[in-house]
C-alpha cells in the first residue's frame, strides 16, 4: 500500500532529531578544544580563578609580551672625576721629568709616556720603610716604644736620615726594598747597587703603587696605617713641597706626602722625587736636571706638573 512505511525505514522526524543531536555533540567538543573560537571563558580561566591568594589578571590587558613595558636596569653610580686630566705635557722644564696618577677606586694607572722610567728615590722611600717596621713590629707581637715612634715621626715629617738608616737596618736594608716590590706589585724598580735606601730606583708609576699600598693598608698593617698616613699629612719645613702646594690650602692638609731631593754628584744632577695620596688618588712625580740649578728649582717643578695636569675648577 502507498500510504504505508517500508518495515525498518526511519521517519524524517527521527533524522532530523539524530542530527540535532550529533551537531550539538561536536559543538560541546569544540568548546573544549584550547584556542578554539568556541571556547567559553570558564575554560580560558583554568587554574587560574579565584583562589586565596592568587590575583587576577586583567582581561583587557593586551595577551603580546612584546607590547608590555620591559623592565629597565638601574644605571650603575659614575665616579667622581679625579682632579686630574691625562694629557701630555709640553713645559718649559731643563732635564727630565715624568708622573703617573692611580685612580685608588679602580686602579686604573694614567701618567706621562715615560712614567715606567726609574731615578733614584732620595728620602721618598723613607715613607715606605717606616712603614715596613711598624708592620713587622705588628706581625710579631710587638708594640714600637714611644722612643721608637717619635723616632719615626722625624723620619717622616722632618726626613731625619740618621733615623731613617737606624731603622732601614731593623728592616733587614735590600731585604725590605725587594718586599716593598713583592707586596706593592712594584714592575719597574729595583733595590741599590750598593744596597742603600737613598739609592733605591723607582719610577713615577711605581711610586703611585707604593702610595696605594700605603693608602690602603698592605704597607703598614691595619693597626699603623691611619698613624702614618696622619704622620704624612704633617710633613713639614724642607720636605713640605710639590704636588699638594697645587691644591687650594683647605685641601692640601688632608693629602698625605713624602718627598725626596738629593744632589747626585757623580752623575751631576739633581733628583728632586715627590709622593702624594689623597681620598681616591695617589700621585708621582720625578724630575732630574743639572746639579747647578739647586733644589728649588725641581721642588717647583714638582707643583708646576701637578697644576698643568689639574683638572679646571680643582
């Protein structure tokens, strides 16, 4: 009959109903699926809803890191400028003369082209022998006598060569200089030929060395380096010359120094050396010229390279 369905055929309602239901299956599926533009926002917040503690994250916020504001690193503090300024120097100066400045923060090392080369010391090195008794009478137990320190008080302040020998001897004479160039990492200098302090060859760079070994406490021992830089703030008479007489007068009392000048006979020549340490610098300066040209005119020479090399407004 025409009217009648075929046993086992399914009615268009039913189909229809399947449809439905498949259709609906795969959009549920799809709404699972990360990424998915069906995705719902229970979905896209998984793990991360709003738990004790956990903070939400901003929903129009953009999702690209590339547009989010990068973190900057803090710039690192400059250093002051040293009151010096490299240059070469072109001065109306007879003889030979150099220098070198070691920035104490950095020991970064500037100074003229020969500043590598060497003259003899004179009284500069009795700096470094007082210090090398006060470290060695530390070392062993030993508190100096206040004979002894005011012993070392002339040597520094009034360059006392008789003293100065006395306690060159305590300190085992050549054995000192070459512990000088070991524990300062001294690279130019050398002990005397005939073994004397007077004669000990050192070069403007060197001698920079030796004031931050003083400055920073290698050269005389914790317990007597503030004693002896304070000692060479108070150089006075003869020896109180050169790179601090540069300075404005409030600041040379806190640059601690120790100078040498000596007329060389044999050779006909004066040597006139300077050594100066300040709060961040430590400076040398040598000069050698004709012997009939007298001291002064080197102890001059000593301020007019340090001026030249100041930086403007110092």
């Amino acid at each position: 009959m025409a009217g009648k369905r075929r046993n086992g055929e399914a009615s268009p309602l039913r189909l229809i109903a399947v449809a439905v239901v498949l259709i609906g299956l795969v959009l549920v599926s799809l709404r699972l699926v990360p990424g998915s533009p069906f995705g719902s926002d229970a979905a896209a917040k998984w793990g991360a809803g709003g738990g004790a503690g956990q903070e939400d994250r901003s929903t129009t916020a953009p999702g690209d890191r590339s547009s989010r504001p990068s973190a900057r690193p803090s710039p690192s503090p400059s250093l002051e400028p040293l009151p010096f300024v490299a240059k070469d120097l072109d001065l109306d100066i007879e003889g030979w003369y150099s220098w070198s400045v070691l920035d104490r923060r950095t020991g970064k090392i500037i100074g003229s082209k020969n500043m590598d080369e060497t003259s003899t010391t004179a009284s500069l090195i009795k700096s470094w022998i007082v210090a090398d008794y006060l470290r060695r009478a530390d070392e062993n137990g030993q508190t100096p006598s206040d004979a002894k320190l005011a012993d070392a008080t002339r040597i520094i302040r009034d360059s006392d060569n008789t003293r100065a020998e006395q306690f060159y001897d305590n300190v085992g004479r050549s054995a000192s200089i070459k512990r000088l160039i070991s524990m300062c990492g001294l690279t130019d200098s050398s002990v005397a030929p005939d073994g004397g302090w007077s004669r000990t060859a050192l070069s403007p760079r060197d001698t920079a060395r030796m004031g931050n070994c003083i400055a920073e406490g290698k050269a005389a021992g914790p317990t007597w380096t503030k004693w002896l830089l304070n000692e060479m703030r108070l150089v006075r008479g003869a020896g109180d010359f050169g790179i601090r007489k540069a300075f404005p007068a409030a600041e040379q009392k806190k640059i601690a120094i120790k100078n040498g000048w000596i007329d060389r006979t044999k050779e006909q020549e004066m040597h006139i050396n300077c050594l100066a340490i300040g709060d961040t610098w430590t400076m040398g300066v040598m000069v050698r010229y004709p012997i009939d040209m007298g001291y002064d005119y080197g102890m001059k020479n000593c301020q007019k390279i340090t001026e030249a090399l100041l930086r403007p407004g110092v």
